[in-house]
C-alpha cells in the first residue's frame, strides 16, 4: 500500500487542466466543491485525520495567460473572491 495517494478533479468539456492533491493513506479526502472561473479553476478538499481534525483545502490552478483570452491579474483577483 503506497504511503500516497493522489487525487484528480479533472476538467469538464476541455482538454488538459484539472486540479489534484496528494495526501497520505492515513488521511481521508473528500471533494467539497470545485468550479471553473473566468481565470482559473479551483477544487475545494476536507481532509480529515484519524483524530476528529478537518482541514478545508483549496486547490487553484491558473493557466498562463493567454495572448487570445488575456486575462490580466485583476480578473483573477475578482474571481478569487467568489470561492
């Protein structure tokens, strides 16, 4: 048994992207949410240990910025905030 398990959330309707996280086994990850913005994409984990502790985390993927979209920093600003 691998002391690390990945998990993927992977792009709905495109090619490439997605989001992913690794923890140890002795953990369990559960997806909350996860989305696509304007600029980015997100996926939001509980991971939980044996202990009865939780800890909520948000994984952001931003792709480069593209010279046919050109989001500049402020779009992802604004949809950061939207989480």
């Amino acid at each position: 048994m691998p002391y690390w398990i990945p998990v993927l959330k992977h792009r709905q309707g495109y090619r490439g992207g997605g989001t992913a996280l690794l923890y140890r086994n002795n953990l369990k990850v559960t997806l909350a949410n996860s989305g696509q913005l304007e600029s980015f994409e997100y996926s939001e984990w509980v991971v939980k240990s044996f202990a009865s502790d939780h800890l909520k985390v948000i994984v952001i993927y931003r792709p480069p910025i593209q010279k046919t979209t050109g989001y500049p920093q402020v779009y992802f600003l604004m949809n950061s905030r939207t989480i």
